[in-house]
C-alpha cells in the first residue's frame, strides 16, 4: 500500500503529454487505483477492522517514504503533495471501507468493491489536488477532473482482478486460520 501511494505521489508530477492530455491528466491516476483494489480485497477477506489496519500502515510508509524520498523541503509544492497527499488518502480510505462494508452483503458482488472505489476516488482526487495545488499555477481543477475519469474508468476495470484474486485470500486466509 505504501508503495503504491510513493509511486502515485512521484508519478502525478508528470502530464500525460500526449494527445493534448497535459492539462487534464497526470500519470498518477493510472496506479492510484490499485491502493482502492487492495482496501476492498482486505475488507472482503479478512474485514473492516484488518483493512483499516492496512490503511493506517499504508498511510504511515506512504507519507514517510513521500516525504523522505520524493519531497524537496524547499520546494512548497512537493510538501504540498506531501500534505494532500496523506490526508486524502486516510480520508479516502477510511470512508471507502465504510461504503464497503455498507454493501459488503449484497448479492451483487461487484457493488460494493466498485461504489466504495468510485467514492473514495471522488473524495480522494478533489482533496488532494485542492491541497496540493490550490493557489498554484498548476491548472488542478482541469487535472482533477481528468484523474477522477481514468480513476473510475480503472476501478471498472479493477474488478476484474478484485473477483480473480478474491478466492485467493479467502483460500489463504481459511487454511491459515484452519
């Protein structure tokens, strides 16, 4: 998880400069997704109280490897992503593994891996472009709005692995706990 925040972090400086995209979308959005697709495979294996656990270590390696590895203290905008960065993901997170477990029994296994996703992606990109960039030169709006598109367009899509590996920690989780 901490991985995927550090590299999520380094890869939305840069503009998807192809096909006029450099004002709407960052590289960021492509590997973001995948923090949402391990909270959801956590929270529908092993609960809501383990996934919050992941969350907050994800936080604390994800921050501190952001702020160690990638933050220039004297550049205020890398702090910026720093900062916007930690707090949308906790708060993205958190409220991702309550949509989860709101429709964790629903008969449509897809419902709850993809509304959580779709919301806590909503909750998470405008939180952290507005800290990040609010005030800056960086057109974020336009950037905000181009990332929430992939981010949905990849939650679909990260469905496809959520029900393929599900069975997988299940299968690990039962024979462990056995």
């Amino acid at each position: 998880m901490g991985v995927v925040v550090l590299v999520s972090n380094f890869l939305v400086q840069f503009p998807v400069n192809y096909l006029g995209l450099s004002e709407i979308l960052t590289y960021g959005a492509f590997s973001y997704p995948v923090a949402f697709l391990i909270t959801d495979l956590a929270n529908r294996s092993y609960g809501k109280i383990k996934a919050r656990n992941i969350v907050f270590f994800g936080f604390i390696i994800g921050v501190a490897f952001t702020l160690f590895v990638s933050t220039n203290f004297e550049d205020m905008i890398s702090i910026r992503i720093a900062i916007g960065s930690g707090t949308a993901f906790l708060v993205a997170q958190l409220i991702d593994i309550n949509v989860f477990d709101k429709f964790r029994d629903n008969l449509r296994w897809y419902l709850a891996p993809l509304a959580s996703s779709v919301i806590g992606s909503t909750i998470d990109t405008f939180l952290f472009f507005s800290i990040s960039f609010y005030g800056t030169s960086v057109p974020w709006v336009s950037l905000s709005f181009g990332d929430l598109a992939v981010k949905l367009f990849v939650a679909l899509v990260m469905l496809i692995p959520f029900r393929l590996l599900l069975n997988t920690f299940r299968e690990d989780y039962l024979y462990k706990n056995l």
